[in-house]
C-alpha cells in the first residue's frame, strides 16, 4: 500500500479527526520531509506524517526489523551508562592527598 492508497482510504475519515499530534524535527528533518512531499505530490508535511503513520497502523510489519534492534541497543547503551554512573554516584568520594609530614599535599 502506498502512501496515496493511504491518503484516499484517510480522506474518507476526514470529517471524524478530532486529535492532534505535535512533534519537533531538525531542519534536514523538515527540509527532507518538504522534498518527500513535493516528490510524491501531497499537499503538506502534516498530509505525509499522517498517511506514514496510517500506513504503519495498518501493516505493522512494515517496520523494519533492524530499527527496531538499533533503538535497543541504543537503549542498552544508555542503561549500562547509568548504570556506571551509578556506580560512580554510590562510592564514597575519595580522601585528598596527605604528605608524610602529616601536611596537605596540596
């Protein structure tokens, strides 16, 4: 199913759109979005993120596999940082220096 096939299906629920979803993108995000949607002929930005995500409700199985595995490890990766720093947090902190004369070596 394209994202025209999707927009058309989408037009004849139209009347019933009562909801609003808000997102922020980087400019290249938008920029690519706006050449996304001058390629495929739709009307604006919101026209193709809501067709996208029509598109994803309707074949799930559309995401692909390996997207998902990256934002996991991603994920783990920011767990096991906490998980340091954790650690860091949880020690006691160190004692500073002290010179054999029984004076701070600073």
């Amino acid at each position: 199913m394209s994202l025209d096939s999707t927009l058309k299906s989408a037009d004849t629920r139209e009347s019933s759109r009562s909801r609003m979803i808000s997102f922020r993108l980087t400019e290249d995000e938008y920029d690519r979005c706006r050449e996304l949607c001058y390629s495929q002929g739709l009307r604006s930005v919101s026209e193709m993120a809501r067709a996208g995500l029509n598109l994803l409700l309707e074949q799930p199985g559309r995401v692909a596999k390996e997207a998902l595995e990256a934002r996991v490890a991603e994920l783990e990766g920011r767990l096991h940082m906490l998980s340091l720093e954790l650690r860091r947090l949880a020690q006691p902190p160190s004692l500073p220096p002290v010179a054999h004369n029984g004076v701070d070596a600073n």
